[in-house]
C-alpha cells in the first residue's frame, strides 16, 4: 500500500531531521576533540553526552519514520 501525501511528507520530514541531528553529532563530536586537546575534557565530555542524545533522538525518528513507511504510523488525509 502506497503512502498518501500527508505520510510521505511526515516520513521525509523525520528522515530529514534524523539526518540534520547525525551531522551536527559529527560536528560536535570534532569540536570535543579539540576541546580535549585544547586541555579542557569537561566541556569536551558535555558535548560527548550531547551527541548520545542527539544519536537516540536520531534513532527514534528513523523508527519513527520506518513506522510511517510500514503503515504503523498513518495519517488521513
């Protein structure tokens, strides 16, 4: 069964936020190496703990985003 419009467009959206918080893990997760190597691990381990969530949160809207794609998560129009 095909998605309708309202569906597609929630599954990109989801798709396209779960993308946007992996690459701005990726960022930070470099700017906590140099904090570590700037000799400031503590602010470097915040923004490590800061990247778990954003990675769980990315998780949760791929799920999300499967769950519409199987039907699980429908809206109508």
């Amino acid at each position: 069964m095909l998605l309708n419009k309202p569906e597609q467009q929630l599954r990109r959206d989801l798709q396209g936020i779960a993308s946007d918080l992996r690459w701005s893990a990726v960022d930070i997760k470099v700017i906590a190496e140099r904090l570590h190597q700037a000799g400031n691990p503590a602010d470097a381990q915040a923004l490590l703990r800061m990247c778990e969530v954003f990675e769980k949160t990315e998780a949760r809207l791929v799920s999300y985003a499967n769950e519409v794609k199987a039907h699980k998560i429908n809206l109508s129009t």
